[in-house]
C-alpha cells in the first residue's frame, strides 16, 4: 500500500493544507479517504482527476467531505468523454441527501447518483478494490466512522474525527500506520467524545500497539 496525505488541516484549510483528505494506493486502485476543504485542487497533484477508483466518507462534517461538490460538477459537467460512470462513494446514514442539499444547483434530488454510486457504511468488513476494510463507529457527535484497510499483509487504520475509543483502539490493533487526529490541544480543551489530543492519540497507538503513529487533523 502507498498513503499520500493531500490534506491534513483541521475544521479548515490552513495557508500550506487542505482539509481532510488521504489516497491509498494498490495494485493500480486508488481509494480516497475523505474529500475536505481544498482537497479537490491539492489531489490533482497526486493523480488524474479521473483516477479514482473508490471514495469513502467517514463522516459528513464540512472538513471532510464538502469537496465532494467539486468533484460531482467535474464528473456530471466537465468529463472530456461525456459524463463519468459512477464512482463507488461510501458514507454513513444520509451521504446522498446530504451532498444533494449542499449543492443546491443539482437538477434533482438523484441525480448525484448518476456519478457517484452511494454504499451506505455499517460497521463491519467488506472489500473495495483489492483493500479488505474494517470499519466502526468511533465517538463523535455525528455518525462518524474510522476504518482498517488491508492490503498484502499490511495494515492502515485511519481514524477519522474521534475521540477516546474502545473501537478506535480495536480497529489500530497491530497497524503498521496509524493515521489519527489530534485536533485538541493537551490541558486546553477537553471536550469528550469530539477529538483526540496528540497525548490520546499516543495512548491510543500504545494500546493498539500500531506500528507507527501519524498525527493527523491539526488545526
């Protein structure tokens, strides 16, 4: 597997990131981990706007997703060969209604789906592409999810927006790379169940007893 972070901010995009956004690459997939603020210009220094092969959302707050808006007009609109088929888009309760809403030009309520074909994620495993995926829900005040993906005996596990987890620790167990937010400042907010701190985070590895931490999602 190959990880390219193309955006790391936090609730908004900072001078130097995009918001939320990761590719994980195998065996010529491409799936998409989050879509936030930003990312859609930042991605197409990584690959072909067009590439992509699967997008999963792991929850639907603006810093993670709100690009997908962009990347619909380029699929819908802007396709040299005409409209794109449909990309697998993976997204909790809502994704399609949700999206629609935000982008209020959408000549109907489905037609989003004419480019992205919506799974609705549950916890558990299945695959996308050559990737085994795990996924639960972690602790956040929406329906937000982190995820394992599996690929040739390797593990990444990737967060999403949390904080202190029984399922996050289970879906880090024994990674090779942890990708976790660490939004909170150390013993400035304490907030429960919105983010990890990078102190959280560092628990959270050490119990999961992942590989290698990557601190992600900083403001």
């Amino acid at each position: 597997m190959k990880l390219t972070v193309v955006g790391c901010s936090g609730s908004f995009p900072s001078a130097e990131s995009a918001c939320s956004s990761y590719l994980v690459e195998a065996d010529g997939f491409r799936l998409l981990l989050d879509m936030g603020n930003g990312a859609l210009g930042e991605l197409q220094r990584h690959c072909g706007l067009y590439d992509l092969d699967a997008i999963f959302l792991s929850h639907l707050h603006a810093d993670h997703c709100i690009d997908m808006l962009g990347y619909f007009v380029a699929r819908y609109y802007r396709y040299d060969g005409g409209r794109c088929d449909p990309i697998p888009v993976y997204g909790p309760e809502g994704t399609e209604h949700r999206l629609t809403t935000a982008y209020a030009d959408t000549p109907t309520a489905s037609s989003m789906s004419e480019v992205f074909d919506f799974h609705t994620v549950k916890p558990g495993t299945f695959e996308i592409g050559p990737f085994i995926v795990h996924t639960d829900l972690v602790a956040h005040p929406v329906e937000a999810y982190g995820i394992r993906v599996e690929h040739g005996g390797k593990v990444l596990t990737y967060s999403g927006d949390t904080g202190v987890s029984d399922a996050l620790d289970e879906l880090a167990r024994d990674a090779d790379l942890f990708l976790c937010e660490a939004a909170f400042t150390d013993g400035k907010e304490d907030i429960p169940d919105l983010h990890l701190n990078g102190r959280e985070a560092g628990e959270t590895a050490t119990r999961a007893r992942a590989r290698r931490l990557v601190l992600t999602h900083i403001p």
